[in-house]
C-alpha cells in the first residue's frame, strides 16, 4: 500500500510538469522561471531514485515494483527538459532584448 502511495504522489507531482513543459515552450521568455527551483526539484528526484536503489527490500522485490521507478524516472526527465528550456527561453530573451 505504501508503494501504491508513493506512485500516487509522484503522479500527482509529475501531473503538471508536462503542461509546464509545453507552457515553456509556447511562452518563448524564462521571465519567471526559476532555474534554481527546477535544480533543487530534480535534485529531489535523483535522491529518491537514488533511496530507491539504495533499499534492499525495494530492489529484491523491483519486478514486482518498476512502476515507482518509473514515474521517478518520468518526472525527473519532465523537470530537466523545463530546466533546458529554461536556457533555450533565456537565450531568446537575450536575443530579444538587443
């Protein structure tokens, strides 16, 4: 049940990243964007991916258990192609700005 748990917050979390993502993408600006809250989010998930391995009990039962990995694996490329848009947004700014 736990797991089960655990899945549901992670997708409740992940839910908003695609719109993000697309949002980021239309808008063209990094005005209002935060690289340094989209670091300290993927931060979180690479230490929960990395909890994840790092607990036996999880990793015997992995077979029986991938799609908890999976969604923390999702959302960490979800965040991280924010974070890259971010730059691309910035760069544009720049351009714009001149």
């Amino acid at each position: 049940m736990a797991e089960i748990l655990e899945v549901v917050m992670i997708i409740c979390f992940g839910a908003s990243w695609p719109f993000n993502v697309v949002k980021s993408y239309k808008a063209r600006t990094a005005k209002g964007k935060s690289p340094a809250f989209l670091c300290l989010i993927i931060f979180g998930y690479i230490a929960g991916i990395t909890a994840k391995f790092m607990n036996e009990a999880y990793m015997s039962a992995i077979g029986e258990k991938w799609y908890v990995l999976f969604f923390y694996f999702l959302n960490l490329v979800m965040v991280s192609a924010d974070l890259v848009l971010y730059f691309r947004n910035r760069r544009l700014d720049r351009r714009n700005e001149k």
